[in-house]
C-alpha cells in the first residue's frame, strides 16, 4: 500500500479492528459463561435433582417389593401401597421428562447437549411401560400372609413378583446410572465454567497489552511514515530560494513520491525556462549585434562587388591573371553578401503565421524539390509518409526552410562517406505531427549533441552555424520541438513536433 492516507487509514483501521476484535473477543467468551451458568443452573442442576427424587422413588419401590409386600396382612392395604409408590416412581419420572424438554428449548443449549441423556430416560419410560401387565397380574391375587396358606392365583402371583423384583432392580441401575451421569455433567460443566473463567481473565489481559502494544506501533509507524514530509518542507525552502538544481529523492508514500516529483519536475521547468530565457536574451543580443554588423557590411559589399565589376570591364582583353583574380574578389562578395542575409534573417525572424497545412503533401513537394540535388551528390532521397491525412498547425512557409535546412544537413554528412541515403518520414504521436529526417551519414559525437542547436556553433568547414539555431527558434515559435539522436559512423535522426489539427 503506497499512498500516505491509505496507510494512515490502514493504521487507524488495524487498531479499530483490534479492539473490536478484543470486544467481540470478550463478549463472546462472556456469552459462553453466561450460557454454561444458564445450562448448569435451568439444565444439569435441575435434571440432576430429578433424577435424585426418580433414584429415590424407584428404591422405594424395590424396597417395597422385595421386603415389605409379602409382610402385609390385608390384600387391599398391600395393593394400595404398590400403587402409591408406582404413582411416585411414574410422577418422578414424568417429571424429569418435562424437565428434560423443558431445558432443550433453551437457546443456550445445543441440540446434542444431551445425547446421552435422552436415551436413558427413553429406556426408563420403557421400562417402565414393559412392567405394566405383570402389575395387572400381580394385583388380581396378592401373595400376602404365609406361604402355606396361597391359593393357586397367589401362587402364580408370587411368580410375577419374582419378575417384577428383577425388572425394578434393572430399573433401578438404569435409574441410577442417569443420577451417577447427571451429576458428573454438573461437576464437569462447572469445572469448565471456572476454566473458562480463568482463561478469559488472562485472555483480557493479554488482548489489553497487545492493543496497546499495538497502538504504540502503529504510532510510530504513522511518525516514520510522515517524515519524508520534512523532506519536501526542507526541498520547497531550497527551491524558494532560487536553488533550482536541487533535487528530492522520489521514494516513500505514494503522494510524497508523486509531490518529489512534481518538485522536482517544476525545479527543472524552472531551470530550464531560466534557461530558455538566457538563451532567448543571448539570441536577442546576437541578432542586434548580427543586424547590426550586416547594416554595417552590406553597404562596403555593395561597393566593393560594384567597383570589382566595373575594374573587370576596364580591363584590357588579355588580362586574364587580373580577370580571373577579380571574379575570385567577385565570388568572395556574394559569399559574404550570403552570410549577411542569413544574419539579417536570423535576426529579423518573424512570428509563424499559422495555419492548418497537410503535412504530407508539404513533404512531398519539398523531395521532389531537393531529390534532383541530392542524386547529383550520390545521395538516395525517399520518403515514409503518414497512412492517414496528417494535417498541422504550421507556417507552411518557416517549416519547408526547417526541413530543407535539416535535408541539406543530411546530405551533407551522407556526402562525407561518398554515398548514402536521406528518408524523410511522417506520423502522428497523439496531438502531434511528426516529421523525422534520418540519414545513414557519419554520425555526430555525443560530446556535440548538447552544443548543437547553439549559434555560430558548426562542425562544417565554412559553416556558419546559424541554420540549426534558426531551425529550433522556428519550431519552438510554432509550439512544438526538435530533438536529435545520432549514432557515429551510422547516421543522425532530426525528429521535428508541432501540432497537429
């Protein structure tokens, strides 16, 4: 995560979210307390406790029948007493039963909290219903008084209590079999509750100590995350004070990077604009200065070119040595003559009236201007053009001076190594027309690429280094740029921009 809100927000978030973690932590650990409370208390206890009364009530009953039934004198006081404690034993039981559906309604039990339990009781209640006709055939003839004195039913009666006395005692391992468990549930359960209790107790402390541990964290890491800030403070100082070669290391947060590099950005469109405006003022001087030395010289050329022309009239015919030599003057002077023009144009350069011109076609027709020159010189002249109608804003007229000046150029460093070839190529690149002179001449040093465009600068015999300088002027009027890559020994590319429409 790059940006600086998006990492002070995440700080802020992480120690939001620890905290409702640790909330939602201890309310959850809290809930299951209150749950094993409301389980042991609604649940366990009060199973546990009927289970106590039903265990009592079927030892009553056993008890009943196995030592004190056959001791009763009166039939009817003997099946009044089997029913009463039948009616005990069957109301525990149905009781533990309520209890047992009573607590699985509770939204703090799970459906198999009591597994185990259910089927015990289930097993009791058949039990239970399984013993219910050997009661109907006990009580038709009760076994009471001496054996010696028993009729046949009584007999046979006595039979069926030997069953019943072995199914209660049955009964009575089931019964106290659920006690024996109920009541270990409402040990274990109690002992996972102080368990629980410890352990939410340490747990809390924990958890407070980690969210501040935490929070002291994210502190600092917010600090050490603000920092590069002083850094762009310190860089906005420099760059106030005119220190606009100063540069910031573009790293840290995304938006402190993005600041870095738009300081660093405005301190080279500063530098550079300082710069242009140097150069602007030197081009300014030298244009007075050419103006200038051309008024000065153009009239003295004038002069000498005339006065020449008029010796050679007065010549005799066979002075050909002083004919010749005058011709030599001649040649000189409109050399000369040339040169001043070229300085008067670069000084008196006009503002580009533009217009939408078709980049194409303005290249065509300057290839078929130059391309009879440049073969004479053993130069290949062709051209790669643009597939669509690439239209610019331009001054038809300056920008055909810039492209012969570059052709020219071309031809000239082609004719350096004998022979060669010059492609003049078009394309668009998004808002811009493009036109690229390439040639497979010598090359020029990297050393000279930055002094290039200056003026008077030239590595041409004889050059006088104003037709670059006037190219870029020309082209920086229109909006638009000039840039050059050169490789030595294999060729330079001018690569011209002005806008396209």
């Amino acid at each position: 995560m790059r940006t600086l809100s998006a990492r002070i927000l995440l700080g802020f978030a992480t120690l939001t979210l620890t905290f409702a973690a640790i909330t939602a932590t201890l309310v959850y650990n809290t809930k299951q307390i209150e749950d094993q409370f409301t389980l042991i208390g609604k649940g366990y206890m009060q199973l546990a406790l009927a289970s106590k009364d039903l265990a009592r009530r079927q030892d009553d009953l056993r008890n009943y029948l196995d030592e004190r039934l056959l001791d009763e004198s009166n039939a009817q006081v003997a099946a009044l007493a089997l029913r009463n404690s039948r009616a005990n034993r069957d109301r525990a039981l149905a009781t533990l039963r309520k209890i047992l559906d009573t607590v699985e309604t509770l939204v703090e039990v799970k459906p198999d909290q009591f597994i185990y339990t259910k089927p015990k009781i289930a097993a009791l209640e058949a039990g239970v219903a399984a013993v219910q006709p050997l009661y109907a055939q006990l009580t038709t003839s009760l076994p009471t008084g001496k054996p010696e004195q028993w009729d046949i039913a009584q007999k046979k009666a006595f039979e069926t209590l030997q069953k019943l006395r072995s199914e209660e005692r049955k009964l009575m391992q089931k019964t106290n079999g659920l006690s024996e468990q109920l009541d270990k549930n409402v040990s274990d359960t109690t002992h996972t509750l102080e368990q629980n209790e410890k352990t939410l107790r340490l747990r809390t402390i924990y958890l407070g100590l980690a969210a501040v541990l935490l929070g002291l964290l994210i502190t600092i890491w917010v600090v050490i995350t603000l920092r590069p800030l002083s850094r762009l403070r310190e860089a906005a100082r420099r760059i106030a004070s005119g220190d606009y070669a100063s540069r910031i290391p573009e790293r840290g947060p995304a938006e402190v990077a993005d600041l870095a590099r738009e300081f660093n950005s405005m301190g080279r469109a500063v530098e550079e604009r300082e710069r242009e405006v140097v150069r602007a003022e030197r081009l300014a001087a030298v244009g007075k200065m050419a103006a200038m030395i051309t008024h000065e010289v153009r009239n003295p050329l004038s002069s000498i070119g005339l006065n020449t022309e008029l010796l050679e009239d007065e010549l005799a015919p066979d002075a050909d040595e002083a004919r010749a030599l005058c011709r030599a003057i001649t040649h000189e002077v409109d050399r000369l003559t040339a040169i001043t023009e070229e300085y008067l144009a670069f000084a008196r350069l006009p503002k580009p009236k533009l217009a939408q011109e078709p980049i194409n076609a303005m290249v065509t027709a300057l290839a078929a201007f130059v391309r009879e020159d440049l073969a004479a010189r053993q130069v290949v002249l062709t051209t790669e053009l643009c597939t669509e109608d690439l239209i610019g804003t331009c001054d038809a007229g300056q920008i055909r001076q810039c492209l012969i000046n570059l052709v020219r150029n071309a031809a000239d460093a082609v004719a350096v190594k004998g022979k060669g070839w010059v492609v003049l190529r078009t394309r668009r690149d998004g808002d811009r027309a493009v036109i690229e002179v390439e040639d497979s001449g010598v090359g020029i040093p990297s050393e000279v690429l930055p002094r290039l465009f200056d003026p008077f600068f030239s590595t041409k015999d004889g050059g006088n280094g104003l037709g670059l300088a006037l190219t870029q002027q020309i082209v920086r009027d229109h909006g638009g740029d000039v840039e050059v890559s050169s490789t030595v020994g294999r060729g330079t590319t001018f690569t011209v921009r002005v806008p396209a429409a």
